[in-house]
C-alpha cells in the first residue's frame, strides 16, 4: 500500500509538487 502509493506520488507527485511525496493523495 504504502510501497505503491509512493511510486504513484513520486511520478505525478514530483510533477504537482514535492508535498505530495510526503502526503500522496488519490
């Protein structure tokens, strides 16, 4: 879960802003 919502976040994340690596959202 937590593995594969960083993955998520760390790809669009990254591209939005570096807070959503810390708190990645849906």
């Amino acid at each position: 879960m937590i593995s594969k919502a960083l993955i998520m976040a760390g790809g669009k994340g990254t591209r939005l802003r570096p807070l959503t690596l810390e708190t990645p959202k849906p």
